[in-house]
C-alpha cells in the first residue's frame, strides 16, 4: 500500500519537521487511536506514539499503521508506568535524535489536531516558550471534570504568582524538550497524572513564558469509543498531593517569582 494511503481523504502529506515532532502517549485506549494518529498525520510529520503497556492490542494496530506511514512512528514499553513516564521516554528518545520541541497530545481524540500546525508555528517563533493551550470545551465536557480542573488551576496560579497559565491540565502544549527533561530528571515525581500540572507549573519557575492559544477539545461517550482513565478520588488525591508538594518550592521561590513577575508586568 502507498504510505499516502493511511492519511483520511487523501490529504497532503506535511513534510517532516527535523526540530518538531508530535508526542502521543497512550494506554489502553482502544481503536480511537488510530483516528487520533491519522488526524495528527494529516497536520503534521513526524507523529510518535509511546504505548505505555498497553494490553488491549492497540499496540499491534499502531506498529501496522506504521509500516504504512513513514511519518508515524511507534515506541512500545513492557509495562504501564504512567502518562508522565511515556512522555519523558518519547522527549528522551527525541532530544537524542535531535528534535528540539514536542507537541504532546491525547490518544483518545479529545484535541482537535487541525490546531497542531499552529502551536508548532508559535513554537517557531517563541523557541523558549512552553505552549499551553487554553480549551475551548464543547457540551460533552463533563460537569465534574470542568468544576474540578478550576480548583488545580488555582493552585498552579498561585504556585506562579499568575504568570500566565490558562489551563494547568489541558494536555495539548508545544514543551522545549530539553529544558523539561532536565526538570523531570530531577524529581521522582511527574511521572502519572500529576505530569501536565506539574510540568507547566516547573517550567514556569525555570523561566518559560506560557502562551496559551485557544484549542478545541471534546469528550467522547463510551458509545462513541471513548475510553477514561480518570478516577475522580484517586486522582483528586494525586493533584492534592502535588499542589502540597508544589506550595512548597513555591515559598522558596517567591523572591524570584516576585522578581519575575515585576520584570514582565511592571508598574507604570
């Protein structure tokens, strides 16, 4: 089969990026991922999938899709060991082969890929940026989700003195790579559903500016395809935790924050 023949509608292949990549970890997340790759490959080249150990065969599906598609590429771990921990292995792997800026997004099809080209642009221009998208929630959003994120996205705020993070937990963002290696390299943490918050929270501390365009995102129902791995407890606990240890370096950063904070917004 021609490697054109795995893109939707006979799209236009994009030409590969050298310094840019799209990075989607996924764990169980059923045949929606594939619709996902394909969406990614029409708006961009290379797409890298991380299957974090998966066990429901998604794994197989995506290696296939890539014999057919030179811009997909796939990196399978034996065991699950968390979102963070796939998207550290996937940016290692790529800061190695020379890319500079990933693009990281959910398997399961929430993100709206036709956005990617333009993240990638305001990558471009704003190389020491960290990208994060501000979602744009449709009505399938389910309620506690989007009461729930308001809480975490106040503490990282003031985790930040308010330098500008829109959405602490949206997972479509443009990250430097090697910047945010060095940090996850430093700490044990960041490794499962605490990675988005705490990623964006420590790559402000260390300097980043966050811009933070619109992107659509939606929800699918089971009937659709969609598969979660959001536990409302056990996850609310892993954030509260998080925050708690977040709070922490916060004080001990509050000079240099403060700094910041004056140097970019100053008084008149």
């Amino acid at each position: 089969m021609d490697k054109r023949g795995a893109l939707a509608n006979d799209a236009p292949v994009p030409s590969p990026d050298p310094h840019r990549l799209v990075l989607i970890p996924s764990y169980n997340t059923g045949p929606r991922v594939l619709e996902t790759v394909r969406e990614a490959r029409c708006a961009w080249a290379p797409v890298w999938v991380v299957v974090d150990g998966s066990t429901d065969g998604t794994a197989a599906l995506l290696q296939a899709e890539a014999v057919r598609d030179d811009g997909l590429e796939v990196l399978v771990l034996e065991k699950n060991s968390g979102k963070g921990a796939a998207v550290l292995h996937g940016l290692r792997e790529a800061r190695h082969r020379g890319f500079t800026h990933a693009l990281t997004m959910d398997a399961d099809g929430q993100h709206d890929a036709r956005h990617i080209p333009d993240f990638m642009a305001l990558a471009r221009q704003h190389p020491d940026a960290v990208i994060l998208g501000k979602p744009v929630f449709d009505a399938s959003v389910p309620a506690e989700r989007l009461h729930g994120r308001k809480i975490s996205n106040f503490w990282a705020n003031l985790e930040t003195l308010w330098l500008g993070i829109q959405d602490s937990l949206f997972g479509f963002r443009v990250y430097p790579i090697a910047p945010l290696v060095r940090i996850m390299g430093r700490t044990p943490f960041m490794r499962h559903f605490d990675f988005d918050p705490e990623a964006a929270v420590r790559l402000v501390w260390a300097g980043h500016r966050p811009l933070c365009p619109p992107a659509g995102c939606r929800y699918f129902t089971p009937a659709e395809g969609g598969v979660s791995h959001f536990h409302y407890l056990r996850t609310n606990a892993v954030l509260a935790w998080m925050h708690a240890r977040l709070m922490i370096g916060f004080l001990l950063r509050l000079p240099w924050l403060a700094w910041l904070r004056w140097h970019r917004h100053p008084r008149p």
